[in-house]
C-alpha cells in the first residue's frame, strides 16, 4: 500500500476516532491534573509527562519539514514557525512552570498523549510539506491564509494569557485551587482552551486541509468536555463563584 493511501485512510480514521473520544470525556475525565486518581496505572511527575508527552509534535513535524519537497515558500515556512513557536512552549517551556509539587501523571495518558502528537504531526506536516501543492507564494494573498493566521495570533495571546494568570495564582508551596479572576477568567472558566481552539480553528483555515480540520475538531473534541468538567468542579468546590461565568465561551456556554 501507497504512503497517500495510508495517509488518506489515517485521516478519516482520524475524525472517526475524535468523535468517539468526544463522547467518551463527557463521561470520564481524563486523569491527570485536577482529576488524577487511582486505578490507572504507574506514574511520572507532570513536568516529565509533558515534556514527553508534547515533544512528539515538534520533532515530527520538524522531521516531516526535513524530509519534505515542499520546502522553499515564505508559506510553509510561516506555517513551520507557528506550528513549532507553540509546540516548543508546550513542550520545553510551559512543563517548567508547573508546581514542583503538581500531581502525578499515569504512563497511559502521557503514552496516549505522545501518540495523538506524533501522528497530528505527521498528518500536518507531511500534508503541508509533501502532498500539497497549494502552499505557493499565492496562498499569502488568499483570504483564508490571512484569516487562519488572525485567528491562530488571537488563539495564541488569548492561551498565553489564561496560562499566565493561573502561573500567579498561586504562590510557592501552595497546593490549593483558587478562583481566577484575570483577563477572560472574568467571564469564562477556561480561557486558555477557549484560545487553543481558537489556535487549531485558525490553523484549519490557514492551511485549508483535511489534517488541519482534523485536529481543529480534535482539540475541540477534548477540551470542550474537559471545559464543562472545570466549570462544574469550580462551582461544586466554591459557593462563591461567579454565578454568571460560562464555561468556555463567553456569554454562551
């Protein structure tokens, strides 16, 4: 069998297996975080479990760059600097914020985790730097290139924002959740999965391309149920929340 053959059939097993994981998370909360317990096998501190666990996306998709044919336009370059700019912070960055006494990560999710990583990378990239022929000098000036990139900065202030004003939440040794209140913790409950959606949507539409579209609904798939979980466990642990804060989009839900 072709390599575009087996692409092809990833792809759609792709988005068949998204929804089947949407489904899931609305009745089993991934367990790590907030949500770490028992019954799920060995674990490894959260900083390590992210740091394996996200650096499948930028090694791959960086080998996929190395071993592509489509190497030489000012747009796949800018689609490599977005794509590694934010998987470089997810995964040597950000793992080195997380409390020193953070809870314990299952060797399942983190296995799991580098899996989705590694094979999203793979789609991604090998689409934009191989299969694709779309990516020429062109597409810069197509209105869908312009509005994902929008769409992706947007994402990408609104996440780094959300994850720096739960980083000052709390101080040294503090092992307790508190109520945020910062920039769209005012009306929201999850800021930071609201940008992320925003980032993989605007990657969707950057890239106009099944694999994109793929993990847009992906990241949707996984953060909407977790959002409605937080929103939930913020009200059952504080009689004082925001009675009119949504959980991941402001004013709606």
């Amino acid at each position: 069998m072709s390599e575009p053959a087996i692409f092809n059939g990833t792809v759609i097993a792709w988005f068949t297996l998204a929804a089947a994981v949407f489904i899931a998370l609305f009745f089993v909360a991934a367990p790590y975080g907030r949500y770490a317990r028992s019954g799920w096998g060995p674990t490894i501190s959260a900083r390590t479990g992210w740091i394996v666990m996200e650096a499948g996306a930028p090694l791959v998709f960086a080998a996929c760059f190395i071993l592509g044919e489509n190497r030489g336009t000012v747009a796949v370059l800018i689609f490599l600097a977005l794509w590694e700019s934010h998987y470089m912070h997810r995964a040597f960055i950000y793992p080195f914020s997380l409390r020193d006494n953070a809870r314990q990560m299952p060797v399942a999710v983190v296995g799991f985790g580098l899996l989705f990583n590694m094979v999203n990378g793979y789609l991604n990239g090998r689409h934009i730097f191989t299969f694709s022929t779309r990516y020429t000098s062109e597409w810069l000036a197509d209105p869908r290139f312009a509005t994902g990139l929008v769409l992706f900065i947007v994402g990408f202030i609104i996440n780094r924002q959300a994850d720096g004003a739960l980083r000052r939440l709390r101080g040294a040794g503090e092992p307790d959740y508190k109520i945020p209140y910062d920039g769209l913790y005012r009306w929201i409950s999850c800021p930071n999965y609201f940008g992320a959606i925003i980032i993989w949507a605007g990657w969707a539409v950057a890239t106009w391309s099944l694999p994109g579209l793929a993990f847009a609904i992906w990241t949707a798939a996984n953060l909407v149920p977790r959002a409605r979980s937080h929103h939930r466990w913020y009200r059952e642990h504080f009689p004082d929340y925001p009675s009119r804060r949504k959980a991941l989009v402001p004013g709606l839900w």
